[in-house]
C-alpha cells in the first residue's frame, strides 16, 4: 500500500496510490482513516511532503563505501561507528517531490545529494527491543539529503551544511509492506545512474536506530529516521536533475536551482 | 501580555493571563485569535508546553561565566565561538511547567539543569538583517536545557545528553514585549538561589541567533531559539525541584523523579 499527501483546492489531504490513481480519505495514516468516493488521477494532484515529522532523525556514516569515501575526503582514518550515528535535524529544509533544491549563492562547488531510505514512524513507541522494533513503522519513503561538504567542516549540528532551506526533498510516497534489510536503491544525476546499492549493506539498520532511539527517546507518530547513504557522492549544479528510486517505493525526482 | 497554553475538558487551548485568571481564547497567538468570554483561574487550567515547536534550536556556550566552566570541566582550552553557535534538537524532552524531569536510570550524578531565555518565533521569516530581527519574535518563554553531561562528552549531536524524554522542560507563559537583552534571570535549585544573572551577558544575543539561522533557515511560526545558560551547573537529584524565574515570564517549576 502506498501512502501520499497532496494539496487540492486549499486543502491538504492524505491518499492512498494505485497505479495512477490517488484515492482521497478522510483522517490520515497515522490516527485512522476512512476512504472516500473521491479520485484523483496522479497529473491532477500537487504532491506534498508525506509528512511533516515532528522529529526529523538523520543517521549517518551509515554504509561502509560513504564511511571510506568521507575519510578519505577528509584526510582522516575511516571512523566506524560503535553505535548508530544520529541526530535530530530541523525541518525547514523539507521540501516535495519535484520541489527544486535551491543552491545559495555562498555554496562551494561541493554540493551533494545523498540517496537514502527513510523510515516513517506510525505510532508512540518507547523501549522497544530490537526484535520488535520495526512495529512501530507505519513505512519507508525516499529522501535526498542534500550537503555542503565546504560547510560541514566546521558547522555545529551540521545546521547549516544540512538543514538549509530546500536541503531535505523527502517523498513521494509512503510505502508499506516492505523489508528494509532488502531493497534497492539507485541514484541518478541526469538520467544517468551513478550508484546503485542495496540497503541490506546499511551498517545499522533501521531496527538499530529504533531500539537505540526509544532507550531513550519517544518516537512520535510522523516522526522520521533518515538512514545515510552509500558510496560517493558527487557535485550537483543549477540545472541538475537528481532522482533517487527505492524498490517497492518510486523515484524522489527534483531538479536543482539557484539563489539571486 | 502573557499566553498560556492549556487543556481543557479534552481540547487543547490558548489562553491570555492576567493576574489570576485565564480568558481562553479562539484561534492561537500565531494565526490569530478572539477572545470568548470563557474565564478560568490559573489553578483550573493544566497547562501545557506553551507551544510545540516546528523546531527547536538550541545555542550553547553562550554566556562567559558559563564557556569558562564548561572548560574547566572538560579540561581543555575555552571555546569562544566566532559565531552563534546552535544546533536543531529533538521534541519528543519537551513537558511543561510542573511536568516531572525523569533522571534515567543510567545516568551518572553528572545530571544537570541550565536555565534559559527561550525565544519563541510568531511568523515566518528569512534573510533578516540584526536591525529587523526581532520583529518576527512573538515573545519569550523559559526553558530548562536538563544535561546529562558525562553522556555530552561522546554523543553525535547531543542526541541523549540533551535530548531525552522530559529533558527539556518549557514555560509556563509566552510574555510579550520584552527586551530580550536586560532580563534577570534566577536559578534555585530547592529554594535556594543557585545563580543570577542577566540575558545582556550573552555573548551572542536573540537578534544574533535570528539573523544567521534566517541566512539559511526559513524561521516558521512557533520555532522556538533557546539561547543557552550562565555559570557553572549543578546536579540535581531525585526529589529536587528546580525554579528558574525571568523578569517578566514567571517562573518555570519542575521537580526530578527517577526511572524504574
């Protein structure tokens, strides 16, 4: 079952995709829902974000190819992470599908994208034991977790390297029913596939960020685990067009503009 | 003017305080309200965290006293950051006003509160110049950055030292019209005035904090900046209660209790 959120006539609306029809409900995903008579064709809906979490996580040095590749970007020894590596991020930057990530004028030449799969929470959960974490997930969606690497040097929580306007294009569906320890994931720039990656290689998987997490956090309906991502990234520049596609989910498309 | 946020009979209320008495209100201090004619005294409304915030942002070492203890403990040099220094954090801490601070059962004596001018965003608003800063501030509230300063020393972006359930206390009220920059600020830790100080000692001020997150950031209505504590910290034990009290908001009160 694939979940999206969209905008119609003033209004914001939860549907639920099939094929390429968006059929409206009443309520939403996460506090129950009731489908109605109404149907849209895909063309005729603007697309949303999936959710607007009230916690955006964001794991990273996640894969073992972005953890050697960042080291050597860096001029450091590879740092392999003892635990899940994460943190809460603000949610500014989120932004839809086909939404245009906007390059400020002050980025360097090394502005990323980053293909990952996110994890959409379903409802509170707290202390949950690894066997039982993936209970509390409602889905996955996909998202682009943009990056100025000149920035994220020396920026305190990555604010500004990460959480920049336009910086976390999330979406477009919320897909249900999926194995995460087994999906693949591939990344393109301009219609040509730079990677390709499966994310059973994710050196802490989703289930290790929720058991960690709810030690000591609540996890809250809508709340959102971003899961890093593999390999090199590469430059994108005003023009690009990146789209990430995750099986079982669909493709994030969004082209990238620039600031005045 | 001072907003209260409530619930009552089932629903979530904002409400205007004067003295004594609450006069609920339709609508919200961000999109607009009324005023009914529904009055309560203070002591009939369980109030809430006076806004849940889109975002949380949180300075830090940001007042003299307090960078000059921070190095003493970590035993290194001070850090005296060049600019604001800040981070996003996560929302699930958040209890109000005489919510109950939770000391995990892992954590060391090295438990913490910090007592802080919280400001609290009332409209959208980027690229703000110093001058204009303030003007998309609705008000100030007061938060209690509760630190787990042994868990500070490894964790990636602060994720459990800061940001555990019921760490980050916040109220009681929203007060209008203040100057962020000449506010006395009391700590008591059981009845007993542990610091005073004054919100002109930061070293970066509000209008600071606003004008480099608007650079980047799309402030929204009910983001809230804390702007970080002064002097050393002390640790608190269960059966302690805690009083931070600013010119002008009240005092916010929260007691610890333990984990199982």
């Amino acid at each position: 079952m694939k979940w999206c959120r969209f905008e119609t006539n003033g209004a914001v609306r939860f549907g639920i995709v099939e094929g390429d029809l968006v059929t409206q409900v009443e309520g939403d995903p996460f506090n129950g829902y009731q489908e109605t008579s109404t149907k849209f064709h895909h063309d005729q809906v603007h697309l949303l974000v999936p959710v607007v979490p009230p916690t955006l996580y964001a794991g990273g040095l996640n894969y073992p190819d972005h953890v050697i590749w960042a080291a050597e970007h860096a001029g450091t020894p590879p740092i392999w992470p003892k635990e899940p590596r994460l943190g809460a991020r603000a949610t500014n930057g989120l932004i839809p599908h086909e939404g245009v990530i906007i390059k400020p004028k002050d980025a360097t030449d090394e502005f990323q994208y980053e293909g990952e799969l996110v994890a959409v929470i379903g409802k509170y959960a707290r202390n949950l034991s690894r066997e039982d974490a993936l209970s509390c997930v409602l889905g996955y969606t996909i998202g682009n977790d943009v990056s100025e690497r000149s920035w994220q040097r020396d920026d305190t929580n990555n604010w500004r390297a990460k959480d920049t306007d336009t910086f976390h294009p999330m979406g477009p569906f919320i897909a249900t029913g999926l194995d995460p320890t087994n999906l693949d994931v591939s990344v393109r720039l301009n219609n040509d596939e730079k990677i390709r990656f499966n994310t059973g290689k994710m050196i802490w998987g989703v289930a290790d960020f929720i058991e960690q997490i709810t030690r000591y956090h609540t996890l809250q309906p809508g709340d959102v685990i971003w899961t890093g991502t593999e390999g090199a990234t590469l430059n994108m520049h005003p023009g690009d067009v990146i789209e990430i596609e995750i099986e079982g989910i669909g493709t994030l498309r969004n082209s990238v503009g620039s600031e005045e």
